[in-house]
C-alpha cells in the first residue's frame, strides 16, 4: 500500500480525523476506534513504514521513540501497567499497513 492511500498517514496529514492523545515531531498517539480495553491507543510513526521489518538502520532513534513514548502516556492515564502490542504482517491481524503500537490498559489482562 501507498502512503497516499493509507488511513494512518491521512490522520497524520490530518485530512482524516481522531482522537488525539498525543503528537510529538515524530509520532502521533491515537485512540483506536475499536478499543479493546478502557485505554487503548495506537503509537505511530508520522513517517509510512509498513512492518517492523521495514525499519532501518536510519530509523534506530524512531524505533526507541516509540517504546520511549510509552513513559508519557503511562504517567497521562496514571498508570503503571500496561500492554504493548504488534501485530506484524497480514497474518498476525496488522489490519492497517503502516507500523503501530497498540497501548492497552485499564482493565485485568490474562495471558502472555
Ligand atoms: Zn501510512
């Protein structure tokens, strides 16, 4: 898929709307539209990257940003537990192809 025609780069480009929980230099934060859980947010790089394996080496500080961002958005809700997701690839359920993180919290998890 192309940039052009991805959702999560027209929420980026702001010609689609959502909820948003937080928009640094280089990610923006998302409240999922189907929320598993009580929080449950999406972490996206700004830029199109579709997998975790089309990362590279270039992108190593915007890998750490998006684990490092999980601090701000834990201390936001007030939280210390939570969960970090990526579903990679069509056949782990990435139902979007641009690279995210799913934050979920608030409620027991099981599991893992
Ligand atoms: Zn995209």
């Amino acid at each position: 898929m192309s940039a052009e025609s991805c959702v999560f780069c027209k929420i980026v480009a702001g010609t689609l709307p959502a909820d948003i929980i937080l928009d640094t230099e280089d990610l923006l934060v998302i409240k999922d539209i189907n929320p598993q859980a009580p929080i449950h947010y999406l972490i996206l790089p700004k830029k199109h990257i579709e997998t975790l394996l089309d990362l590279n080496p270039m992108d190593t500080l915007l890998a750490s940003e998006l684990l490092m961002i999980t601090q701000r958005l834990a201390n936001k809700a007030g939280i210390k537990s939570f969960r970090l997701v990526a579903n990679n690839g069509k056949e782990a359920n990435q139902r979007v192809p641009h690279l995210h993180l799913h934050f979920v919290a608030g409620s027991k998890m099981t599991g893992f």
